[in-house]
C-alpha cells in the first residue's frame, strides 16, 4: 500500500478565444502525479460548455483526435483524480458540471471534507439526487443552493464556504467568471500565473503553471478567493485568517512534484531537509545512500550531504510503469517489474535507504528484498517522515488505522518484519524542517486534527448510493447555458 492523494485542479481563463483545451492538457499532464484513475476538460467558449472526461492518465483520455475535437474559448477548467472518497467510475470523473435556474457552472475540487457524510444526508433528507459518490458533488450541491439566493457565482462560492468543513481547493467556472477558492486551513495547494498575452493560469502546484508557459505570481491564499473575469482579477478575502494555516506536511514529504514551489517553500529544498534531519538522528556507518524513486531521491541526497556518505544510484524505475500495468496470473511479485536493484551499486555495501514512509510495511519488505538479492551486505532503512499512527480525513488515501503497522510494532520490530538491519523514522517536531514558517497538519502521525473528527470515515462511505457508471462522461458534450 502507498500513499496516494486525490487530483490536481487547473484553470485557464484567456483575454480572447484561444486554445484553452491545449494549455489544460499540458497543465493536466504536469499534475498526472496526483491522479492517475481519471481526468477531464471543460471549455468554455462564450457560455457554451464542451467537455470530455474518462477514466485513464491524460495521454490515453485526451488524443489527438479530441483534443482538436474542442472549439476554441476563453476558459478551461481541467481535473487528474485519485479517489480518496468515492469508487474509480466514470460518474465520479471531473470536472463536475451543473445547469440550474441562474445559468450553468463547471467545478473541479481537491481534497476532502470532514463533514461530507453530515452535509450529503442533509441534501439527500432535502431532497437532492446525487449522481457521483465524491465529495465533489455535494460542494457544487452547496454553491448551487447559494448562488440562487445571491447576485454573483463569487458570493455563492463565500456563502458555501461558512458550510464545507475539511479540505478543498477548488476551481469555479461560470459562463463569465472563473472562482478560485482556498479553504480557511489552506490544507491543499493552490496557485496561479500569468502567461506574456495576458492569460491567467491556476493550478494546484506551481510546476503545472510553468508547463503552461505562464509566470508565476504566487500562492492563493487560505480563505481566499480569486475572481478571474474580463474586469481583471479581484481577492476576496472574508475567510483569511479565520483558522490557523494547516498545509497539509505530505506535499512536501510526497504529493507535490520536487520542481513545485508550495506555499513559498521549494518542495525539493524540504526533502532534502528531511534528509538532513534523518541522517542527524539516525546516524549510521555506510558506504551507500540509496533513494526509492521518486520521492525518496531527494531526502537520499540530503542523507548523504550532511553525513558524508556517497550518494549512489540504486533503484531503477520503470518509467513505463503507471495505472494501466495489469498483472498476470504469475506469482511474479510486482515490485520487482516496477523497481529494479542495480547489483554493481550495492553489491557487498552497506546501504542507506530512503523512502518517504511506511504504511504497512509490505512494499518496504520487498525493496530491502530487492537490494539484498542484489548483495547489498546491510540495510539501514531510513524514513523521511514520522510513523503512521491515525487515519487522515483531509486527502490523504488513509482512512483507517486498521493497516498501519506502526500502531502495533515499534521501530525495531518493524525493521525485523522488512528484514532491514536498522529502522529510523524523521521525528515529529523536525517537520518544522520541511514547512519553514507555513502552519502544517500533522494529524496522521500526532493525532491532532485541526477540525472534528467525523463520525463516518470510510473512504466508501457513499458507495450504498450509487451503483455502476451511471453517467458514461467519456463522449464530447457541447451544451448551452
């Protein structure tokens, strides 16, 4: 089991009809990282909506033949998902869209809400229908609800946001106007840029607004909700400093891409500052660091910088590996097709391994299989964030204690079940390290949570609603307002 996060959310909105489909494709390809179950686009080309969504990575979903299948506009609203909430269908592909009495809307979310199970039986005790089993849903239930009773989509966004409870980043886009809101905690990333003809780009990470080919501004605020029109660009900023900021620490331990800039703090400068902090507490006599590929590269390399011990590559992955690989009734263990060990590296070495954290310890168990079968003489495991201890209810694919080894086995136990000579985790109080001066959430290792604990956590906690693809979104649709 590895740690996965829900989707990236990225937004285009032009001076003039252009391309728009184009620039999401390439913003929606630099975010496959935080989603590979599914995807889609909408335009918007003066209030007529077209749009395509499927399940699959971006490639697959978009060819050539439907990206030129869209007409020019000038806004898109794109989505990569992995469900924390919800089953991988196609109903649940996003983003969501929605005709009511004052228009049409088109919204993409990321993260989850803590109250999602209290606020969809409310809606479904009121009367609504839902289609999807996403949180998603239920948030464009809510702006919906508001935007009838007020004069803007921008004051229905504020309105809702005094009702969602949890993490969300989300992108609005309304026949005119593009909202982009952050909630109060400011749990997930968001940010936005400029391209040199005057369009604006939004997106969870700041990598997928330089793919676009726009300059970086800067980071959305928590609370803050950005109105893109053709009037320019207005801040809102009623919920700004409502709550404590509580980025949550797995953008920099895991989700975000190393090249992204998140929240002012390089994601790869953090990683290598878990590194540091490892091999500062964690000490050990080695001839090798080796880092599990891709996010364990960095604090590998910040391993070795502070304790002097050469970094060395010695994991391979295989690039073309992703979420189509099916396994074949062989009793071939699959890490071994997606992570090889290279033998001259560690052959007869002692080796340092770096890895972002442990969930049940079954793929760790396997890497240190990988690297002894290669003749690596002694493993030391070292882990660039704390032990899994409780279920997150904000994004983080854990929603359940149940499977977290490290709520049963101390450090020493747990390095005897992966056969690793050693075991040490980064400590809670050095993720300061990682953050610099951003609030973060660290709930999944302290226990702490920043909001009440919901009653029903269960990552299908809306599956009894809703079954087969009720809503088969991967045809091109062109509607009118």
């Amino acid at each position: 089991m590895s740690i996965r996060e829900e989707c990236g959310v990225f937004g285009v909105i032009s001076p003039k009809p252009a391309d728009v489909a184009g620039l999401a494709y390439y913003g929606l390809y630099s975010l496959q990282h935080r989603g590979q179950e599914s995807c889609g686009i909408v335009v918007n080309d003066d209030g007529v909506f077209t749009s395509h969504k499927d399940l699959g990575l971006v490639g697959e979903v978009f060819s050539s033949e439907v990206l030129s299948s869209f007409p020019k506009g000038t806004m898109a609203l794109g989505h990569t998902r992995y469900g924390t909430t919800g089953a991988a269908s196609r109903s649940n592909c996003q983003p969501i869209e929605v005709n009511h009495q004052k228009g049409r809307m088109a919204l993409a979310h990321n993260g989850n809400l803590s109250n999602a199970f209290d606020l969809r039986s409310r809606l479904e005790l009121s009367g609504a229908i839902f289609h999807t089993s996403s949180d998603t849903e239920i948030i464009a239930y809510i702006v919906t609800q508001e935007r009838l009773r007020t004069s803007s989509i921008e004051e229905a966004v504020s309105r809702a946001m005094y009702t969602l409870e949890g993490a969300y980043s989300l992108i609005v886009m309304s026949p005119q106007k593009m909202i982009c809101a952050r909630d109060p905690f400011g749990f997930r990333p968001l940010s936005y840029g400029q391209t040199p003809d005057g369009t604006y780009i939004v997106a969870s990470e700041s990598c997928a607004v330089k793919a676009a080919g726009a300059h970086f501004i800067r980071d959305i605020e928590p609370g803050e909700i950005l109105v893109f029109s053709g009037e320019g660009v207005v801040s809102r900023r009623e919920h700004c400093h409502t709550r404590d900021k509580k980025l949550c620490i797995f953008e920099y331990i895991y989700f975000s891409r190393p090249d992204s800039v998140v929240d002012g703090v390089s994601v790869h400068n953090a990683r290598q500052n878990a590194g540091r902090a490892l091999a500062q507490i964690h000490p050990v006599k080695a001839d090798i660091v080796v880092g599990v590929p891709d996010s364990g590269l960095d604090a590998a390399i910040g391993y070795s910088m502070e304790s002097g011990i050469p970094y060395g590559i010695g994991l391979i992955k295989n690039k073309y590996i992703g979420r189509t690989f099916i396994a074949p009734d062989h009793r071939l263990d699959q890490v071994n097709i997606k992570l090889s060990a290279i033998e001259e590296a560690v052959r007869d070495k002692s080796v340092v391994l770096i890895d972002d954290s442990i969930v049940r310890g079954t793929t760790s168990g396997r890497i240190v299989g990988l690297l002894k079968e290669a003749g690596a003489r002694e493993i030391h495991m070292r882990v660039s964030a704390p032990p899994f201890l409780f279920p997150c209810f904000y994004g983080t694919d854990i929603d359940s204690g149940d499977d977290l080894i490290a709520r049963s086995h101390t450090a020493e136990e747990i390095a005897e079940i992966i056969g690793a000579d050693s075991l040490g985790y980064l400590p809670v109080e050095r993720l300061a390290d990682l953050a610099g001066e951003n609030g973060y959430c660290s709930a999944c290792f302290d226990g702490s949570y920043p909001t009440m604990v919901p009653d029903v956590i269960r990552k299908d906690r809306f599956e009894r609603h809703i079954s087969g693809d009720q809503n088969d979104g991967s045809a091109v649709r062109r509607q009118k307002e």
